[in-house]
C-alpha cells in the first residue's frame, strides 16, 4: 500500500507538466486527494523542494537494490558507473514530462546553490555505489566530472527518442569512458564548458519565461 508521501508526490508529478513545480501545484493536489495543509507541512515541510528530496531518496533506493540485485563485483569500474547511471535513468522514465519544469525550478536563481548540492550528491551516491573510496582531490574532480556528465545525460535523454533509449545508453558509455581513461586539463576544461552552454541555453528560455 502507497504511503501518503508517495500518493501525494505522484500526483504532484502528473500535474506538473501543466501547472509546473510550485507550492500551489502541491497545495492543489493535497486538495484532491483530502489532505490538510496542516497535514501536508508534516509529510513535506519544505513543501515542492522536499517532495524533490522524497523522489531523489525513492530513487537511489530502487537503483541500489536492482544494482545489488545481480554479481557487479567482477564489473570494471566504468562498466559499475554505466550501469549504474542507465539504472538511474531506466526508474526516472515515469517522471520524464515532469523533468523539464523540474529543471526551470532548479535553475531559479534562489534555488543554485541547492541545485549544485544535489548534484555533487547524486554524483557522490553514483561513485560511492560503484565501490570507489577515494579521499583525495581525485575524490572532488571525479564527483564533478560525473556532475556534468550526469547533466549532459539528462538533457541528452529528455530528446531520446531513440528504441529503448539505445542513444542515451550510447551517450553515456562514451562520456563515461571519457572520465576514467581521465583526459586533458584543457580539454576536461573545454568539455565542461560546452556542456554547460549546452544545459543553459536549452532552457534559458523557458527559465525567464
């Protein structure tokens, strides 16, 4: 049986593509599904941005249980990160036509600094899932190395139309490989700023708007 939290965040997904990523969404949902406000400040109290943390917890838990659920320990350490991240993507299908509001919601000028949070933590539950135990500067540059492919990735897959999304599969065991066979400081340098141009002017416009 479906917890409230998970009723009210999957309503909440649904009408997010028309109505976007706000408190009033959320509050119009709870109204649908009977739930008090006072109530809703207990199953969320950050409202919009815990329901935001509820999924990205619901999430890395399905993707560890499914990495764990077959022998990864004979996997080198780009095929663990491979895996890992098309797992990722395979549990967050259902929440695709939510993701673009998501994103112009990230990219609020009060919210960056959460967005950067998120990001390094999602990058640090990929690697640390992977095995890696790493506690040097190698630790910082491959968490943000990931971070920005994790970002290519995401933008790359919200076009995938692609048979059983082979293209993004393809995307990620390129950037990948890029990562561990490790490249040039000028050319990681170059790398992360087209990616960046990249992630900003797709929804550049549809953040201002």
């Amino acid at each position: 049986m479906k917890s409230n939290q998970e009723k009210l965040a999957n309503s909440f997904i649904q009408d997010v593509p028309k109505f976007g990523w706000s408190r009033e969404t959320l509050l119009q949902c709870a109204k649908k599904l009977k739930i008090s406000t006072p109530k809703l400040a207990l199953l969320f109290p950050s409202f919009e941005y815990d329901v935001l943390k509820f999924l990205i917890a619901q999430n890395n838990s399905l993707v560890e249980k499914n990495y764990n659920s077959f022998n990864n320990s004979r996997l080198k350490v780009r095929d663990k990160i491979k895996t890992i991240l098309e797992l990722k993507f395979e549990s967050n299908a259902y929440l695709k036509k939510a993701l673009p509001e998501m994103l112009k919601f990230l990219l609020r000028p009060g919210n960056i600094l959460m967005s950067v949070k998120l990001l390094h933590e999602n990058s640090d539950f990929i690697w640390k899932l992977s095995g890696d135990k790493s506690n040097d500067f190698s630790y910082y540059s491959k968490r943000g190395l990931l971070s920005m492919i994790y970002l290519a990735t995401l933008i790359y897959w919200l076009n995938d139309r692609s048979n059983k999304n082979i293209a993004t599969k393809n995307f990620i065991s390129k950037s990948v490989d890029g990562i561990v066979d490790g490249v040039s400081k000028l050319k990681q340098l170059s790398m992360l700023q087209n990616l960046a141009q990249s992630f900003f002017s797709r929804f550049n416009t549809s953040k201002t708007s």
